[in-house]
C-alpha cells in the first residue's frame, strides 16, 4: 500500500514536470514567430532623405559651368567653321573665275600670235605713166592697171580671200577717204587667191578706164590727189572672219614717182 503511494506520488510529479516544460516550448515557438515577422518587416527600403552639403551644391554649380562654357565654345567653333566654309567656296568660285580668265587670256595671246595678218604691202601702176606737166598731150599707158599686192604676215593661212578696192581723187591736202566710205557701190571685187599662206604675197589688179584716165591725169599733172582704197576680207584657222583695210595714195609731184603709191596717213587698219 505504501508502495503503491509513493509510486502513485512519483507518476503525478512526472506528469507536473512535463506539462511544465511543454509550456515553455510554445512560449517559445511564439516568439520564434514573431521574430520571423519582425525579419520581414525589416527587408522593405527605407526612405532616405538626403540633403547636399554646401562643397556638392558648389561642385554641381561648377560643373554645370563647365558644360555651359563647353557648350558655347562649340558654338563658336560651329561658326568660325561655317565663316572658313563660306570663305572657301567665295576663294574656290574666284579661284575658278581667274582660271577661266586666264585660260581665256591664253587662248586669246595664242590666237594673236598663231591668226592669220593680211596687209597690203604695195601698190603701183602696172608701168609709169608721164609727166603730164612736161608733157600735157602725152598719152596714158594701154591698158592701165592698178596692181596691189598683199601678203600674209601671220603664222597660218588665210581662206577665203577677197579684195575689194576702189579709186578716188581728192583736192590737193584733203584728207584720205576713209575706205569704207568708197567700198560700196563703187567699188569692185577683184580677182584674187582663194587661200593666202604665210610666205605668199599675191597680187589683185584693178583695171582702169574711163573717167578714171581723167582722174589721173589731173594727178600728174599736179591738180588733184589720186587714191586707190579698199578691203581685204578673209577667214583665218580659228573660224573668224578678218578684215583689213588699205588706202595708198598717188601723189607724184610730192613723191617725185609716177608709178607708185604711197602709204596714206588715215585708212589702214587690220582686225
């Protein structure tokens, strides 16, 4: 009986004392829990607000002073670029229109010195005639022509040559009859070469008659001026058509020559 309390004594504290542990085990899994929520909890960002101190607000401001004086020397750039840009293209048109002078300037020199130059070098009486002051009956030379020559004194040919001359008195120390004023209708195409070339010199003659014989006779005898005038027109290599143009005159009693002309002082130009 005795036995049997005791045991009975032993069985119940064992009990007491396990229900005892126990509890504490469930105070602890609560507070494991709770930990558990509190990590959680703890893992959400925090806001910070943040104010910049006084030596980042003065870097900030001298850094975006920087990039505004970065940003004006690119403008600056941008139009010193853009004024050489435009100062290249007004050099390179100049550049271009010099050339072209020059260019043209060449070519211009080149045809001067390459065209052909027709000139009349002389004109005469076919024989002399007589001095009609010494001899006032004296008969006049039969047929009786006037026979120019002229001769290219340019490097290359000349096509398609004519001559056109003319005959005019004038009163004694009247000026030349300027030429295109007597190669109109009064004046004649002579029968001339086709092509002159530069060591050429043909001659085209006139042939007088007529009235003409009464003007030269008062040539010779001292009473008037004689003139013999006209144009020689031609093409040279280069496509153009030429011109030149002559007046010689017959003066004998100054000149003391019955036969040949003189270079007259107005009349004479080439083109």
């Amino acid at each position: 009986m005795l036995k049997m309390t005791i045991a009975s004594i032993v069985y119940a504290l064992a009990l007491s004392s396990t229900m005892v542990t126990a509890a504490p085990d469930g105070h602890a899994e609560s507070a494991s829990a709770r930990g558990h929520e509190r990590e959680g909890a703890a893992t959400v960002p925090p806001i910070i607000i943040r104010q910049q101190t006084g030596e980042e607000e003065a870097q900030r401001r001298e850094e975006l002073a920087d990039k505004r004086a970065s940003d004006h020397e690119l403008v600056v750039l941008t139009a010193i670029l853009a004024i050489a840009t435009i100062a290249l293209g007004v050099a390179t048109i100049h550049l271009a229109r010099s050339t072209k002078q020059l260019v043209q300037g060449a070519d211009a020199n080149a045809e001067r010195q390459l065209r052909a130059y027709i000139t009349v070098k002389s004109a005469a009486f076919n024989e002399a005639i007589p001095d009609l002051r010494l001899h006032p009956k004296a008969a006049l030379p039969d047929p009786l022509k006037i026979v120019i020559q002229y001769a290219n004194s340019g490097q290359t040919p000349a096509t398609d040559v004519g001559v056109w001359a003319a005959i005019r008195p004038q009163p004694n120390g009247d000026p030349a009859p300027v030429p295109r004023g007597i190669v109109g209708d009064l004046s004649k195409r002579l029968p001339s070469a086709g092509a002159v070339g530069s060591s050429d010199a043909p001659a085209a003659t006139l042939l007088l008659g007529g009235q003409d014989l009464d003007w030269i006779r008062d040539a010779a005898a001292g009473n008037a001026d004689f003139y013999v005038a006209g144009t020689i027109v031609y093409r040279d290599i280069f496509g153009k058509t030429r011109a030149s143009n002559f007046c010689n005159l017959f003066r004998p009693h100054a000149t003391n020559d019955f036969q040949l002309f003189v270079l007259a002082e107005h009349g004479n130009e080439v083109t």
